[in-house]
C-alpha cells in the first residue's frame, strides 16, 4: 500500500532516527570490550551484576557480602545480558553504551518533529563529537542510564510547558530510571521541573489527573525495591546506601578526589571542544526559547555536582546531551535563513575549517582529557592490578574451598577487578598484623593474617613473586602459573 501524504513525514522521521541510531552503533559499539575493566568502579559494578547469576536479584552482593550502595537497574540490566550472553567486559559495559545510543536516537527524533531534520542531526553530530559523552558510553557505570532518564524527563517538561498534560508520564517515567539507576545523583531532575515550574509561573491546570496518575506510576516503579531493602536491613540499608555515597561525597572530599570549585570548568573545557565555547550563548538562547527546560537543568546540573564537595568527571555526564539539544538548536536557527543565501563554496570552507577546529581541539586538549579519566584512585601509592587481573583471566582455575588469597605487601590496593576476574570471592592476607592506625576498607584492605586463613584445606593464592620466599615454613606452596611479577598457586597448612 503507498502511504498517503500524512504519513510520509513520520516515516521520514522514523528513517532519520533510525540512520542517527545507526551512527551511534557505528561510534559506540566497536573496541568495546578490548580493554580489561577500570580498577574501581567498572570492576564493583561488573561484580555486581556477576553475583546476581548466583545469588539474589533483589538484594545485590559484591564480594559475597551485602552491597547496598545504589540502586540496582543498571545491574539488574548488566546481569541480563551476562546471563544470556557470557559473562565479559563487552557485555560488563553494554548497559551504558546502549543507553548512548537510545540517548541519540530519541534525541534525534524529538528534535525531527519538533525543529527540523537539521538541528536533529546536528544534535547528533554534537553529540558524538563530545568526547565526555563517549567516554561515559564506554566504560561501565551507571551515568548514562541516568542521562537518559533525564532525557525523559526533559523531554516530558517540554511537553508539558506545550499544554500536552501526558508528558507528565514521560516526567515520571525518566524520572524513576534515573533514580533506580543512582539514587539521590537523580536529585537534578525534580529541582529542574521546580525551576521549571516557577519561573514559567505554571497554573494549576498544568498538573491535573496526568500529574497524579504519573506520579503513582513513579511510586510504583521505585518505592517496592527500596521498602523491600529497608524492611530487611533497615538501619545498615539507611547507611550504606545514604551514608557514605551520598551524605558524607556531598560535605567531604573522600577517596583522594580533592579538587577546586571550579574542576568542572576543567571538565567541560576538556571534554566537548570546540563546542563548549558556544555553550554559554546556547544555555542564554535555550533560557529565552521553549527549551528552557534544557537550559535549567544543564545549569543546576553542573551547579549541582559542584556544591557536592567529591568531584569527579563522569558526574555531570547528564548535562552533555543537554548542551547538544541547545547547540544544536541554536545553530540551527542560525543557519536556516543562511543556506539559500550562501553559495556551496562557502558552506564548503564553513566544513574544512569547523574540522580543522575540531582536530586541533583534540589535540590540545588531548593530554588533559586522559588524566580527567585516568583510572588512578587515590593518586600515587597504589598498586596495579592488571598483571594479576591478565593472569586470572587467561588461567583456568582449580576448584578449591574458600576464597582466593590475595597477598601483596601490605599497602591499601583494590581488588575491585580482582574479584571479577578470578569469578569468585578474594580475600586479602598479609604476613604481619595491620597497624592499629590503618583504616579498614572492604574495596582497598580489609586484610587477615595469612596463618589464619589457612587451616587443612589446601588454598588458592595470588601473590607478589617477591613475597614467595616470605611464605612461613608451616606451609607448603605450589605454583601453578606466573606472570612478570605475579604469581598464581595453592598453599596448604603442613
């Protein structure tokens, strides 16, 4: 059947989404899992996901014991495609890619029918050309989960400042996916729709039954889990998942993340060149156009993270798709009464320079992106894990009762990554008692004697081959396979 007039733009909406979702897969997808998982949060996450194959769903586990530090969507999606597709790092990091590429794709189709084709692809080319965004694509977090709740929830307060009442549901819905994806980090997207909401002087008729009906559709969505984990660990669920990683980040640098206030001009600066240097005209254009919704929550976003004292890259990642909705759109504007009235020769010189821009901008900024990025914790001091994390991996595994010793020589070290590669429970041995003065931290040392953790049954052991020798004479150790400087073997009592 042709299709009649009417339904000609939607399929060339549909089309056009379609190619820029394309795009994104073809940006996105490759070299995904080529690199082994960043030392923190990558391997915690990744473990996470990993111990719901074998335990429960409902209440997340790292390392055997109760995790209860955010919310579980995002692990809940990871474990999902371990479970049908293999337990690996490309699949450790799909949850946040393919949120990216919805992210662009339903970007791209709001925009079509609301702008244009042009700043719908414009939004798109903006987009995968930041390079803060493709970072947070690729490594696998929860940031870009929560962006696309976001985008959601933007997307709904347009509609509704538009006098379309079901955005609401679009509100709410996003809504709930971001803060099921990181709880309070979602706390951006209700202050927004306030801003929103004041600022535009909305009236009563703007809320009505569709605002109720979403927000019980949100409480649905999001108070079950977290009734569920209070019920069962009440006081210890309080602090784990508001203490530390939300109370104590928000008033304390912690973990050696010590920065200045303004670390996320930096960031920015670092990460989307050369198009944050259109940003502040795009953020004051958005402020005066039906985007303002965009403008709001890109300001409080990075105003937001800034206030909290614990500042790192990735925590306003919510923000670059917003800033490519208003580039894109200011541009866009900007560009429509000018294309029938420039020659090809123009737009032609238009194209080499914003490339020759772009290149140099990546070369300038090159240097300070890496570090932003670097998968280093607390600065200097710490130990690497990738030799030990290479050597479980590429080595089948005795069965053996208890967990894997881990023994290095007695500094703070992560075993993040650790516990995900050897795909079982590690615990950290030291010859010596720990000094009273060393804080205990089940991520980077919650050590115990090694003479205690060996008793009759023989044990499997990672170690530094320097401390070999250092092996008390009551044991007796046997090597199975090592690297340049670590060694993998079984240690039983004599």
């Amino acid at each position: 059947m042709t299709p009649s007039i009417s339904d000609r733009p939607n399929n060339q909406h549909a089309t056009s989404t379609a190619l820029a979702a394309l795009l994104a897969c073809v940006v996105l997808l490759p070299l995904l899992g080529h690199k082994p998982l960043a030392e923190w949060d990558e391997g915690i996450y990744a473990e996470v996901s990993r111990e719901m194959l074998h335990g429960s769903w409902l209440v997340p586990h790292w390392n055997t014991h109760l995790w209860l530090e955010k919310p579980p969507l995002m692990l809940w999606i990871t474990a999902i495609f371990f479970k049908l597709f293999g337990v690996s790092e490309f699949w450790a990091r799909a949850g946040s890619t393919f949120s990216g590429i919805a992210i662009v794709a339903l970007l791209h189709g709001w925009l079509a029918r609301t702008r244009g084709f042009l700043a719908a692809w414009l939004s798109t080319t903006i987009l995968l050309a930041t390079f803060g965004f493709l970072h947070v694509c690729h490594v696998g977090e929860m940031d870009v989960l929560l962006s696309l709740g976001a985008c959601l929830a933007l997307i709904g307060l347009s509609q509704i400042q538009s006098e379309q009442r079901t955005g609401w549901f679009l509100f709410w819905i996003g809504f709930a996916i971001a803060l099921m994806t990181k709880g309070a980090a979602s706390v951006t997207i209700p202050i927004t729709a306030c801003l929103v909401a004041i600022l535009q002087r909305w009236k009563l008729r703007q809320f009505g039954a569709t605002f109720l009906l979403g927000f019980a559709l949100f409480a649905a969505l999001v108070v079950p889990w977290h009734w569920e984990m209070y019920h069962l660990f009440g006081p210890q669920f309080v602090e784990q998942y508001l203490g530390l990683h939300v109370i104590t980040r928000a008033t304390h640098q912690i973990e050696g993340h010590s920065t200045h206030w303004w670390y996320y001009g930096i960031v920015v600066l670092a990460s989307a060149p050369p198009f944050v240097l259109l940003y502040p005209i795009a953020i004051y254009r958005g402020f005066r156009s039906t985007l303002q919704p965009w403008a709001i929550f890109a300001v409080v976003t990075v105003a937001f993270f800034t206030v909290i004292q614990t500042r790192l890259p990735h925590y306003i990642a919510p923000a670059y798709p917003a800033f490519a909705v208003l580039t894109a759109a200011w541009i866009a504007d900007w560009l429509k009464p000018q294309i029938g009235r420039r020659p090809r020769s123009f737009w032609a010189r238009v194209a080499v320079a914003t490339a020759a821009v772009w290149t140099i901008s990546i070369v300038l900024t090159h240097s300070t992106l890496k570090s932003l990025h670097s998968a280093d914790l607390a600065g200097p001091g710490l130990l690497d894990n990738k030799e030990a994390d290479a050597l479980l991996k590429s080595t089948p595994l005795p069965d053996t009762t208890g967990p894997l010793l881990y023994l290095r020589d007695g500094r703070p070290q992560s075993i993040a990554t650790v516990v995900f590669y050897s795909r079982r429970q590690v615990q950290q041995v030291v010859l010596t008692p720990p000094g009273s003065v060393t804080p205990r931290d089940p991520y980077m040392f919650d050590p115990t004697l090694l003479t205690d953790a060996v008793q009759t049954d023989p044990r499997l052991i990672l170690l530094d081959k320097s401390l070999i020798p250092a092996i008390p004479p009551a044991f007796t150790y046997t090597p199975i396979r090592a690297s340049a400087t670590e060694e993998l073997g079984t240690l039983i009592r004599r």
